[in-house]
C-alpha cells in the first residue's frame, strides 16, 4: 500500500437481483492518501463517484461528477456517470459484428446499434470486491451469450491512489473463446468543482499529442481512416 494510504469499506445502497431472493449490497471504498486528496469508488459499475482535492490555495474540491446516493446512478444510468464500460465501449454498428465465419446478433440499447455494452453492460452490474495491496479490486463474470457476446468473460478492475496524487486504474480481462472486448471508463471531470458549475467547464483547455485521429461517420461509427 502506497505510504501513508487508507482504505475505508462501507455500504452505499441495494440493488434488486432478480436471479437472487435478495438483494446485492453495494459496496464504497474510500481511499485517502497522505496529502488528503480522497477518491471513493463503489461496486455497482465499478464507478468513481468522487475524487476531492486541494486547489493552488489549498481548498478542496470535488473534480468529477456523481450522485450522492446509490438511486441517483440506477435513475440516471444512461449517463454512465464515473462507470466501467464493457464489454465494448462505443457503438457497434447495427448491432452485430462478424468472427471468423460467423456473424453474431447483438441487443440494440441505441436505435440501431449497440452503446456501451448493451441494455445491461458492465455499467449497471454489482461486481464483487475486496482490497489488496493498497488497491480496490473489482471483479465481474459476464457469461456466455450475455447481451449477444460469445464467451465467458472474467473482468478485473483495480483501482489505487499513489502518493504523488495520482489515481492509477488497471483493467485486464480473460475469455474462454475469442470475443470483443473493448473497456474503457466514463468519468465526467470538472477540474474547477463540479460545484464551480459550466461556465468554469468552459475555461478548460484540453491538450492531445496525437500524430493521428479517428474518422468517424455522424453515427459516430469509426470509418477505419
């Protein structure tokens, strides 16, 4: 565990599981490093929900986007707020993709094509959970056929605070068949305070050393150029 790095378990909400007669608890882990820069993230989707830090003054703000309780997540789930998308981040065209002679049919959660997993990606999913070495780890079994996909997927996440202030996320996943996998996180950040409200999201520049880009058509469906 990085040096003077404390983790803090707690309970966030319940959320129905049809396949069980309960409910699945979701957990919050709360990680604080030596500087008090603090970052919470909870099992439902795997998903930052808060990350305060101290501004060149010394207060501290909150610079990413969330709800303070479990209902504003499961009300807003579309938004994706701070969560693990999987198994395909972005859209799939038509909702379906070929593999090797076959062509797989996928659900369709966006008019025709296929957004951030499905009707239930990875987003909307209580993933088990437990702290090792100075890190939140998230796992999650989507099965095979799971919103169109071949193949058992085991998914982990993991993620860690450093003493330099950094928040370090680790993704790996393993299939037992070939299969899409494409995960990526949805965090929304406001590096003034989301409390600083648009008008400081305005002032914000953002910097990409790239030597290429992605085109894509208006579907935003990558052309391959």
């Amino acid at each position: 565990m990085p040096e003077g790095t404390t983790i803090i378990e707690d309970g966030f909400g319940f959320v129905k599981n049809p396949e069980k007669e309960i409910a699945d608890i979701v957990r919050r882990f709360t990680l604080t490093n030596k500087n008090n820069v603090q970052v919470q993230v909870i099992s439902y989707g795997a998903t930052i929900t808060s990350v305060k830090c101290p501004d060149s003054k010394g207060r501290i703000h909150d610079v990413v986007l969330g709800f303070d309780d479990l209902e504003g997540y499961i009300r807003n789930q579309h938004a994706y707020f701070g969560s693990i998308l999987g198994r395909v981040a972005n859209r799939v065209a038509n909702g379906r993709f070929r593999l090797g002679s076959r062509e797989f049919e996928l659900t369709k959660n966006a008019g025709d094509f296929q957004l951030h997993g499905g009707i239930k990606g990875f987003d909307q999913v209580v993933w088990q959970s437990y702290v090792s070495n100075g890190r939140v780890v998230f796992t999650y079994l989507s099965k095979d056929g799971e919103e169109g996909y071949p193949g058992d997927v085991m998914t982990q996440v993991a993620y860690s605070l450093l003493d330099d202030n950094s928040l370090k996320l680790e993704m790996r996943a393993m299939s037992s068949r070939p299969t899409p996998v494409n995960l990526s996180n949805h965090v929304y950040f406001n590096l003034a305070g989301h409390c600083a409200g648009p008008k400081a999201l305005y002032e914000h520049y953002a910097c990409i050393n790239a030597d290429k880009v992605l085109v894509v058509t208006p579907d935003l469906i990558p052309t391959g150029k």
